[in-house]
C-alpha cells in the first residue's frame, strides 16, 4: 500500500506543472501615431521631449522588466493600443498569445502577452456618462488540458470618490458570480485599491461618498464581517469569496507604489477557492512577491519614468512595481497548521487572524493603563490588548483564551479573549522590558515590547537621542509635551504605525520634561 502511495505521488509530481503570472502597470506606455486621446505629455515630437529617443528607450526599458520577470502570462496596463502590444511580442518571441482591450476614446488600454494559449478573450465594459477609464479585459488560456479566466483590471485612480470603483467591483462580480463555483480564474491588475481599503477610506472624507463600503474589499469579499478572508478558511463559506495575495507578505514588505513615501499597494492578485480546492489549477502557497531588482528600487525609492517640468528626461522604468505569483496542477497540497496548535504569542504574529480559538498558558502583564494591556511571555514576544483589558492585572500571570486577532496598519492586537486562569502575581514582571539603546528599531520583533528609561530632545514629534530619531506618540494628546524639552522616558510601548516605528507613551505618569 505505502508502495503504491509512493508510486502514485512521483507520477503526480513528474506530469504536475508549473506557471507563473504577473501583473504590471507599465506607466504610459504610448507610441510616437499623434491621435485626440494621447495625454498632453506624450503628444510626439512636442516639447514634452517624447520623441523616437526617449520611446525607444521607454521601450527598451519595460522590455527589459518583462524580460526578467520571465512569467508565462503578463498582464499589462497603461498601454496605448494593441500595435505597441503586437510590438512587445516581437520583441519577446518567448510569448506568441496576446489579446488587448481599450475604449475608443480612452488614452490607454489593458492586455495580456502569454506563452500559454488564450481561447478567447472578451471585453467587460463599466461605462460613465461623465468620464472614460478602461474596461476589464476577461482572457481565456489553456494549460496542461485545463481551461481557466484571468481578469485584468484597472480600476479610477483615487481622484475619483469609491463609489467609481464600486461600480467597477460590481460590474465583476456579477460576472464570476455566473461562472460555475469550481471554474478556476484570478482577478488581478491595478485596482487602485489598497488589500486593506475597507480599514484606510474612514481616513479619506474625499473618497468615502459610499459610507465607508469599498469595491476591493466588501464588493469582492475579500473581507467579511471586516474579517480577512484566509487560506485556511476561504473553502468554508458557501458564496464567492476572495483571498488577496498580500496577506503573505510582511506588513512592512506590501507594497507595488509609494505615494508621498507610504506604501501603496494597487496592484493586486485575487483568486478564489476554487484554486485551493486541490482540482484542476491550485495556487502556489505563499509564491507571491514583489518583482524588486536594484535597477527598478533602490534606497527606498522606486525608480519611474522621469517627467520632470512636462519634459521627459529619458530614463527610468515605472511607478509602479511587478507582482507576480505561481500556480500549478499539482493535485498534492501541504495542509495548513491547525490555529489550535499555536502555544506562543510569536506564532501569532504569522497569522492574519484565528480560524479557531487558542490557548496561551502563562501571559504575563506586563503594562496596563486603564482598558488596554501589553503582555508577554517569558522568553518570547510581547503583543497588544486595545480596550478590552480592564479584568487584567499589572505584573499577574494568567492563562488565557483567544478569539481573535488583528493588525492595526501593521501592528498586531488580540482582538477578542477571555481569563481561563489566574496564577498569581509575577513578582519580576520588568524584568521583561528590553534595553532601549540595544535595539535595532527597524526588526520589527520588537513591536509591542515595553522599554524603559530612555532620555532624549522632544522636538517636532520626534525623540531625538544619540544621533537617531523615532517618532512618539501620546495616547492623550494633552499629555504632549512643549517642543524643544529634554524628555526622560520611564516605560513606553514599541508602537507600529503606517510603516514606522514608534515609542508609544499612555499616561504622563510614564515620562518627565525639563
């Protein structure tokens, strides 16, 4: 029997295969054919400067980007027409499928380059009586015998209010909600939208016109109940929901744009449960990255194309960066580790949230201020309880129960719990804090952690001490100190917002000024 097992799992695994795809918004990729819908930039031979060299150059750098991404389908947006797409897959012979979609009167359009068959391909119009964006180009490939949909988006920018890319998210969902519950497809392209837009539009009174709903999230159900939909729970529900790729990556590491140097992430890949149903075409778990040589980010930065004074200045690539994913027909899949399982605060920081509840023997308070809590383990991370702590006690041990998870723009909070045991006082509690001038800010391990006796300048929101800076933020701004004034910090919490860093002070108790 192991035998035959054995027998039948080398011969799955020699036929299975593999596939990658990628999606890029190319930044305006126009050609040098003067027409009405070319942006004002790229009218040829203008002073803009977009003339046969600074094209060829622009082309031979999305060329380059493709070249070694080396996906087996690319899908594309900002490209003018189906020419300059008929273009690139001259210049790549590796790709002999293509298909491409654009509204007459719009300036660009979205398409596909494939080395895997398309069958078909059709255009998915959203039309507005007041302004012109771009369809959705739904294509049909072939691999292996088995037939599946990509969908490729690109959604308003967010110069227009959410209720544009609402009509977007309907207008899709209504039509792979009419595609058999198993058929395999994947929806991704610049949607304009961040993987955590339903948390980030309360923020935003010029995009909220739709109450707080957005198009990528509760349209799409990739989120339910404000709950993200997981891997380890997406074959649970009976209606069409969607897991977003980005929950693999590091909180720190979601991003495909910056824009005024916070990370963005409008480019997206979406699949549904049909790809972890073990059948026909399954996602590869956890193959999903940002595509991110040296030549295209660097310091930070993502190098674009430079326009600068309307002028084109010839070199740089896009503004925003590839993603790109695996899948495969391999219909032997590693099953995910049970929640039950997880013994350590540390494991909780792998997850995106609970899918059952969990044990923690021996948490120990180690902050309180009024209803919110920090508590650690002994030998293992510290994490965050927000408003839900009265029945904790500083410095006591307990076992405890956990409901539920969830990140706060990066940092990680229990959500839901309750006391299973009280152990008793823990007499050296502070001895957990951590030592403020050894720490490496940047390692985000120490998030949540308590440290203490830290002196410094306050001056702009900043701590500045030994020729470094962090930010501060006080939990009651009336606790805000006057700028300029040398701070000596007590205790505070390593704090996480928005991708920074930043010491966190509850109560004035907890600093002195001078």
């Amino acid at each position: 029997m192991v035998r035959l097992f054995l027998l039948l799992f080398l011969s799955i695994c020699l036929y299975a295969k593999d596939f990658t795809i990628s999606s890029y918004n190319v930044e305006n990729l126009f050609d040098l054919k003067s027409n009405k819908t070319d942006y004002k930039e790229y009218k040829p031979n203008s002073n803009s400067n977009w003339n046969k060299k600074t094209f060829d150059i622009k082309l031979s750098n999305t060329i380059k980007v493709l070249k070694d991404l080396d996906s087996d389908i690319i899908a594309l947006q900002e490209v003018e027409n189906k020419e300059l797409i008929k273009l690139l897959l001259k210049k790549l012979p590796d790709y002999k499928y293509y298909s491409f979609s654009k509204y007459p009167n719009s300036s660009v359009g979205v398409g596909f380059l494939s080395k895997i068959k398309i069958l078909k391909d059709k255009t998915i119009e959203v039309k507005f009586s007041n302004k012109t964006f771009r369809p959705i180009l739904e294509t049909t490939f072939k691999f292996d015998n088995f037939e599946f949909k990509i969908f490729n988006n690109h959604w308003p920018s967010k110069r227009s209010p959410e209720s544009y890319r609402i009509k977007f998210a309907k207008k899709l969902f209504d039509r792979i909600n009419k595609l058999p519950f198993d058929y395999d497809y994947i929806l991704l392209g610049d949607f304009n939208s961040n993987y955590n837009e339903f948390e980030t539009i309360y923020f935003n009174k010029d995009l909220n016109n739709t109450q707080s709903l957005t198009g990528i999230n509760q349209v799409l159900n990739t989120t339910i109940n404000k709950n993200y939909i997981t891997k380890e729970d997406i074959l649970k529900y009976e209606k069409k929901v969607h897991y977003n790729l980005w929950l693999e990556v590091p909180f720190e590491d979601r991003f495909s744009s910056k824009y005024r140097g916070e990370n963005q992430t409008p480019d997206n890949i979406i699949v549904p449960a049909s790809l972890f149903d073990n059948k026909n075409i399954s996602y590869k778990k956890n193959s999903f990255k940002v595509f991110k040589p040296s030549y295209l980010y660097k310091n930070k930065k993502i190098n674009r194309w430079k326009i600068v004074n309307k002028s084109h200045k010839g070199y740089g690539f896009s503004d925003h960066l590839p993603i790109i994913a695996s899948f495969t027909t391999n219909k032997i899949l590693k099953k995910e580790k049970k929640d039950e399982n997880i013994k350590h605060i540390s494991e909780l920081y792998k997850k995106v949230k609970l899918t059952e509840s969990i044990d923690l023997k021996d948490i120990i308070v180690i902050y309180k201020d009024s209803e919110n809590a920090i508590i650690k383990q002994k030998n293992d991370r510290a994490i965050y309880l927000y408003n839900n702590a009265k029945d904790l006690q500083e410095g006591y041990s307990y076992d405890i129960r956990i409901f539920q998870i969830k990140n706060y723009f990066g940092l990680k909070e229990i959500k839901d719990f309750k006391i299973l045991k009280n152990n008793g006082k823990f007499l050296d509690y502070k001895d957990l804090y951590l030592d403020f001038s050894k720490l490496n800010l940047e390692n985000l391990n120490y998030q949540n952690e308590m440290v203490e006796n830290i002196e410094g300048l306050y001056k702009d929101g900043k701590l500045y001490y030994k020729e470094k800076a962090i930010n501060i933020y006080f939990k009651n701004k009336e606790d805000k100190p006057k700028d300029i004034m040398n701070i000596k910090i007590k205790r505070a919490q390593i704090g996480y917002y928005k991708n920074k860093t930043q010491l966190v002070i509850h109560k004035k108790s907890d600093f002195d000024v001078n």
